[in-house]
C-alpha cells in the first residue's frame, strides 16, 4: 500500500530530480521574470483602485490628486529597486531582508525583517487568490457563493504547479504573465490613439460625489499607502537570486530593472487613463475595467481578453509567495530558527515543507476572510516596506563599515532608500491602524519572540548533543568464538545520540559499519574529521562509511547499502541500528527530524530484519544535563 502510494505521488508531482540537476532548474531571465514578478506586476489591477477609493472619500475633485501620487509612488519604486540592485551585488546568493539585516544589524533586527516578511508572502497569497475569484465572479454573479472553495482549489494547483518545481512552475506561469503585460500595452496604445484622434487632451470631470472628508495631508497620505501596494513583491528577485542561470546576480539585477520598468510603465498609463476618461471607483466594476471598457468596447473581444489576463495574473500573483516564502523559511531553519525540516530538499528539488506549510496558512486566512480582501489588503504592504526599510538600513552600515570604491554614492543611494521606506512604513501604520493594520503591529513581535525561541531551544539541544570528547573511546571487542553478528548504524549527524548507537552495536556485533549519508561533497572531508577526532583512527572492525546521495532522499542510498551488504554476507546476522533522539518537550517534537522512525518503515517494506533502536532523551529546558541513552532490540 505504501508503495502505491508513493508511486502516485511521484506521478502527480513528477519523477524524482537528481541533485547533479540543480543547475537545469535554473531559469533564463525570460522565464524568472514571470516566476518572480506576478505579484509586482499584477499590482497594476488594482493599486490605482485602492488610490482612488481613498481619494474619492475627498470627493470627486479629489481624484486630480491621483496622478501626483502615482508619480510619488514611481520614484519610490525606482528608489527601492536601486537599493535592491546594490543588495543584489553584496550578496550574489540572495539578498533579501532578513541576510541583510542579520548581517548588518544584528540577528535580532534580522528576526523583524523575517517575520515582516512571513507575513506578507502569506497575505500576499490569500489577497492574490481571493482578488483573482472575485474578478471571476464579477464575471459571472452566480459563483458568488462559491468564492471560498474556487480560491481553495485555485490555490491547490498553485502549490502544485510549485511541488512540480522551479521549471515547471516557469512554464506554466510566463504565458498568463506576459498576456497581462501584452494587454496592458494595447490598452495603452489604443489609449492614447483615442485621446489623440478622438477624445482630445481634455480630462473628462469624474461623477459628481459628494466628500465625505475634508482634502487634507492625512487623506493624501492615507491614499498614498494604499497605492504603496503596487510595490508589493519587489523583495522577491532579490531573495531568488539562486532561481537565475549563471551569471546569476547580474541577471537578477537586469530582471529586476525590466521588472522595474514595465511596473512604472503599467501604473502610470492605468493612471493616466484613470485621470483623461474622469474613472471613479465602482462598487460593481473595478477601474481597469472601466478603463477597458471606455477604450476597447463594453462586450469586445480585447475588452473581454483584459479581464480573463487580469483574473490570470491575479491568481498567478500567488506564485510570488510560494517562490519567497519557502527559501526565506529555508534560511531561517538554516540559521535555527525554524525547525530543519524546512530547509529540506524534495524529490523535485524544491522546499516541499515551506510549501506546504504556505498552503495550509494561506487556506485558514481565506477561509477565515470568507474570499474579501477588504481586511487583508489593508495589511498588504506593512509588512514589506518594514523589510524594505531594515534591508536598507543594513545596506547603509555595510557601506558604512566596509568602505571601497564609491561607498559615498552607495551609502546615500540606500539612505534615502531607508528614510523614504521609512516614512511610507509610518503612513501605512497611522493610516490603517483602525482597518487592520494593529494586527500586524501585534503579529510581527509575536512572530520574532517564536523565532527566538526556536533558536534559544536549538541552541540547548545542540549543547546537550555534543559529543562527549572524554568518552571512552569506541573500539570493537574481538570474541571467541564469534557471534557471526555485524551491525550496521545509520548516522545521521556526528552528535551523541549516534556515537551512542555506534557504542551500543560494539558491544555485541563482530564488526560494525557506521553509514554516514552524504548531501554536499565538500561535508565528506570534515565528517571524516570528526570521527576521527571522537573515535579514533586505529578501530580495527569498527569503520566509516561515506554514501553519496545522488537525489534529495537520504534514506534510499543507505536502504540500498543494508540490501547489499545483506547479499553479499548472507552467512551472518546483520543487525540495523537506529539511534532516535526523544524529545521531552512538546516544542522538541517539531525541532527534531525523526527521520530514523521513516527509515525503519521503508526497510521493514521488502523483508524481514533484524532492528536496534537506541533511544536518547533530549533534557528538556530544565535540564540541560546529560541523559543515559537506553538500547533495546525491536
């Protein structure tokens, strides 16, 4: 039954991928500009909107003012991606937020930019997902009641599309992306065709409303940080650098200039077509479509063609989240401070964990949401511009500190950058407190003391672990007459819990295999020396063995070596031992990567075998003492 049921997974999300491939799964810039960017661009569907519909509250005159804060919102995307260019530079592997602001501003400050972040790739999936099924249902009003279970399943096949891995996550996302881009471009040439050969220059006055506020500074900078959210999802070409074929870092900062670029372009002409045909916001219909359908005909095939590509990269806009929120969380766990599991590879090289766990958060937020955006999108851009601002600020001391040839240019260029994220940071704060945005207020220090926490146990945990360099050293017995017993253990990392199994399976085996499995070639050189360092290197029956894995799994190669050893010694007992760390608080239960109880599983599958479980319990934060290990025969 297990079988089967691998079989079909491996079918639903593709043939297992060798590690050797990595490199193939890398992306041309053509392909990772879609991968990376349909949350950016996809923004243009409704930034100019959620301007608007905080204008408006000012009454119709207010509406002038939307171009003026379009064009404070471009030269701030300029600003950041400048910024974003030189993050892309000092860290060619990856300079999102949370690197950056470890590395320049300490740990801590790091912690706030990755929580910051966590949060925004979550709402940025859920707001995407719920926008793209209510522009469905404007389409078609009797879905309505349905918008939760179709967001739930669009967001299934995006999270499959992401299983699937970077490549086909590419494929099936440049087309829809692009299609919006194209559409966009002919709305804005027949646009202007229009103003220039029909309409005229002459802005047309929008529908008489009556304010409801006075026009004031806090109701301009209310509408400003609702427009901000067209900035959403620029962090993620800097934090994906490793997704670009080589030379990645200069790709990635030509994809983010391109990106850059189309995202000033497609705003500005939203805008403008807002301003030129008197667009007001709409209840019933969203400002692009209004736009659509002043300039291509209410019922057109082109009209029509703009809004399935809008509903397309909506949805797709998903994918910005599902390509950040794994690797940030794959950081994290590298760092500690998320369990390890996260940063695990699947079969299709791909952070399967990170993925799952952005599904099941992004399915309670819209099933708590109930499909409306209207409380999550105005959390929307806080939690970005508070990593845009930390990125910044560290950029601003790593200049600082390191110096180098033009370190004044950069160090301003990332100070202004920080200033001016700074004070939209403060904007979106003041101005949405009340709708929503005391939440993330809350959250984010919630979500810092979690990680801290983690990292606080891990660091306990490893202590209580160590190796104990005063142990007696691991030598096999010589027995006469011998027992015809070998024992092979499975190690899992060079920590006490497996010295601890090798001393056990001395104590009644002949000879003894420890099996190391191998995920990086260049750790064979230094797990060498560690066991070298705690158990010597004249052990007689007692040896190391190094497995490459030429896939994710690191249970198959070690699988393949007990059934071959297995054949080739049929005259002996071949004992499989296992040490299996136990955790004794309930925090330790996620922490700790139990991967010895799965490997006992798929070697008990084919025949029967002869099984030692060595059994250590992990002190819990109380006790941060050694404890005895127990070995038992099961």
């Amino acid at each position: 039954m297990a079988a089967v049921s691998v079989r079909w997974f491996s079918r639903l999300l593709g043939r297992p991928l060798p590690r050797s491939s990595a490199g193939d799964e890398r992306l041309p810039n053509i392909q990772a500009l879609p991968i990376l960017s349909s949350d950016a661009l996809s923004s243009v569907a409704y930034a100019t909107e959620a301007a608007l519909g905080i204008l408006i509250l000012g009454g119709s005159a207010a509406l002038k003012l939307s171009l003026p804060i379009t064009l404070a919102i471009i030269l701030l995307i300029v600003i950041v991606v400048l910024s974003y260019r030189q993050a892309i530079a000092a860290y060619p592997n990856g300079g999102g937020s949370y690197v950056v602001a470890r590395d320049n501003l300490g740990r801590n400050v790091g912690l706030v930019a990755a929580a910051a972040l966590l949060i925004d790739y979550t709402l940025t999936a859920a707001v995407s997902l719920m926008a793209g099924t209510q522009a469905l249902s404007s389409l078609d009003p009797t879905l309505l009641p349905y918008e939760v279970p179709i967001a739930l399943v669009l967001l299934v096949l995006v999270g499959w599309a992401n299983l699937r891995g970077v490549k086909e996550a590419g494929r099936v996302f440049a087309i829809p992306t692009y299609a919006f881009v194209l559409m966009i471009a002919l709305l804005t040439v027949a646009g202007l065709k229009d103003l220039t050969f029909h309409h005229g220059w002459h802005p047309d006055p929008p529908p008489l409303t009556a304010a409801l506020e006075p026009i004031g500074l806090f109701l301009i900078l209310r509408a400003f940080s609702s427009g901000c959210s067209a900035m959403t999802g620029i962090e993620a070409i800097a934090n994906g650098v490793k997704v670009f074929r080589e030379p990645a870092p200069v790709n990635a900062r030509k994809t983010l200039l391109v990106m850059a670029i189309l995202l000033s372009a497609m705003v500005f002409a939203v805008s403008g077509m807002g301003f030129m045909y008197g667009i007001a916001p709409n209840p019933d219909i969203t400002v692009l479509a209004q736009i659509g359908q002043r300039v291509f005909g209410n019922g057109s095939v082109l009209y029509w063609t703009l809004q399935i590509t809008t509903l397309l990269i909506l949805v797709l806009a998903a994918n910005t989240a599902f390509s950040g929120f794994p690797r940030l969380a794959a950081m994290l766990a590298e760092d500690r401070c998320l369990p390890v599991q996260m940063n695990l590879l699947g079969d299709r090289l791909v952070y399967q964990n990170g993925i799952g766990v952005l599904l099941g958060i992004t399915a309670l937020i819209i099933v708590i949401c109930r499909g409306e955006t209207t409380v999550a999108v105005n959390l929307y851009a806080l939690g970005v511009f508070t990593a845009f601002t930390l990125s910044q600020l560290g950029l601003v001391n790593r200049w600082r500190t390191q110096r180098g040839s033009g370190w004044r240019g950069r160090m301003f260029m990332n100070a202004l950058g920080s200033i001016t994220t700074f004070v939209v940071l403060v904007v979106i704060v003041v101005s949405k407190f009340d709708e929503g945005a005391w939440t993330v207020v809350i959250a984010i220090p919630l979500l810092v003391w979690g990680l801290a926490v983690i990292r606080r146990r891990y660091r306990q945990i490893f202590a209580a672990l160590a190796p104990d360099p005063e142990a007696a050293p691991l030598q096999v017995v010589p027995r006469d007459p011998p027992t015809g017993h070998h024992a092979i253990v499975w190690i899992p990392s060079m920590m006490r819990p497996a010295f601890e199994a090798v001393r056990y399976a001395c104590s009644f085996a002949d000879s003894v295999t420890a099996v190391v499995v191998v995920q990086n070639d260049q750790d064979a050189g230094s797990l060498s020396q560690m066991w070298d360092r705690y158990v010597g290197t004249n052990t007689g029956a007692l040896e190391l063995v190094l497995l490459d894995s030429p896939f994710s799994s690191l249970l198959d190669p070690f699988c393949d070596f007990v059934t071959a050893e297995e054949r080739r010694h049929p005259e002996r007992t071949t004992t499989v031992v296992m040490p299996v760390a136990i955790p004794r608080d309930r925090l330790d239960v996620a922490l700790l990567n139990q991967r010895a109880r799965a490997l006992f599983e798929a070697l008990s599958d084919d025949q029967s075998r002869v099984f030692s479980i060595v059994r250590y319990y992990v002190p819990n934060g109380r006790h941060q003492a050694g404890s005895r290990p127990s070995g038992s025969m099961d």
